[in-house]
C-alpha cells in the first residue's frame, strides 16, 4: 500500500492557501470601494467640458494613465505599495464616473437609473461568483474569447467617439454587460483554481470586471430608460 498523506496534505495546503487569497481579495475589493464612492462624489462636482470637447484625446489620456497604473500595481504586487497603488487607481476610476453620473442624474428618473445598474451589478457578481466557487469548474478555456472581445469593444468605442449612432452605443453597451459578466466568472475561476495567487493583482482584475460592467448597465439603462420629460 502507498501513504497518501503527504499527497493529502500538499491538497489541503493548496487549498488553504486559495482560501486565503480570496477571503483577501473579497477583503480588498470591499476596501476599493471606498475610495471609489469618494471619487465619484468628487467627479460629480467637477467640470467636464474638456470631455465633452474632446472626448476621444480624454480617451486616449485616460487609458495611458490606467495601463501606466496597471503596470505599476504589478510590479509592487507583493508589496503594501501595491495595495497602495491600487486604493489610488480607485479613486482614479471614481473621479472618472463623473461624466457619465451627471448626465444619469440630470435624467427625470436618473436616481432610479443608477441604482438599477448599481442592484444589477451586485446581483449579477454574487450570481457569478458563487457559481464559480461552488462549482469549481475552470472557467480558463474563455480567456482568448474574453480578450479578443475587450480589444474589439475598445476599438469599437473608440470609432464611436467619431461616428456618434446611438444604436451602435447602445449595442456596445449590451456587449459590455455580458463581456464583462464573462470576465467576473473567469477572475473568480483563477482564484478558485489556483490559476491567481496573488490577491492584489486578483483584486485589481476583478475590481475592473465589477467597474466596467457597473458603466455598461448604466449606459444600456440610459439608452432604454432614460428621459428628460
């Protein structure tokens, strides 16, 4: 017969250890919060003109601010500078809502609106997350769909700056809902798995997955319930 303790045992750390890193990253992602209600309060009483005027160099501007933070949380990743970093990069996120805010709360039944997309966010998570968790299936094979799908939509937004139709907005915002619904089931499945090890760059995925789908359901809601009437 053959001792299958010490086997027994590598499982059961490895299942601690993954155990840890999500308690840790559900921790984080709860504390990200924070700063990113605190932003958004800010971004509401700020004057976006130049957004409005120039929306696709704000665009271009914002996105190397974000990978230039994405890159910099990395590289601290094991450190409490990488923490730091990205309590920043919320913030950063939360100021960035403002546009979008102001123009859901100047809506007759804006109020309505983005607590809609707020509540279909939080339903939408915990549905995903806990089928994830419980099933422990590995939901890796959908990396390649998910990162092709995020280059298109990104392209495809940034097209729309010019051309400006409503419908294709509104499409990309319906695509975003599930592209980024997609993205919460995969960042969880990593942890799960064991695939992500490392709960600050865990938390920074799935804080993007939560943000991005939070400004698709606005949008689409804006585009399907919105009224000045």
């Amino acid at each position: 017969m053959f001792d299958n303790t010490p086997v027994l045992g590598r499982t059961e750390s490895a299942q601690l250890a993954t155990n840890k890193v999500l308690r840790n990253t559900y921790a984080l992602l709860g504390l990200t919060m924070i700063p990113t209600v605190i932003g958004a309060f800010i971004g509401m009483s700020l004057n976006f003109a130049f957004v409005q005027q120039h929306p696709f160099v704000f665009a271009i501007g914002a996105m190397a601010v974000m990978f230039g933070m994405f890159a910099a949380i990395s590289a601290n990743r094991n450190s409490s500078m990488g923490v730091v970093l990205l309590l920043g990069l919320t913030f950063l996120m939360g100021l960035l809502l403002g546009p979008i805010l102001q123009h859901a709360l100047h809506l007759n039944n804006g109020a309505q609106i983005v607590g809609l997309a707020a509540g279909g966010t939080g339903i939408i998570l915990l549905t995903l997350a806990s089928i994830a968790s419980t099933s422990k299936k590995d939901f890796s094979f959908m990396g390649k769909f998910l990162l092709v799908g995020i280059v298109l939509l990104i392209v495809a937004s940034l097209a729309n700056i010019f051309l400006q139709i409503p419908a294709m907005a509104l499409a990309l915002s319906a695509i975003g809902v599930i592209l980024f619904s997609g993205f919460i089931l995969y960042d969880v499945s990593r942890i799960v798995n064991g695939g992500e090890t490392n709960y600050v760059m865990a938390t920074l995925g799935l804080y993007l997955s939560i943000y991005n789908l939070f400004t698709s359901l606005l949008h689409l809601l804006m585009g399907l319930m919105g009224g000045n009437d």
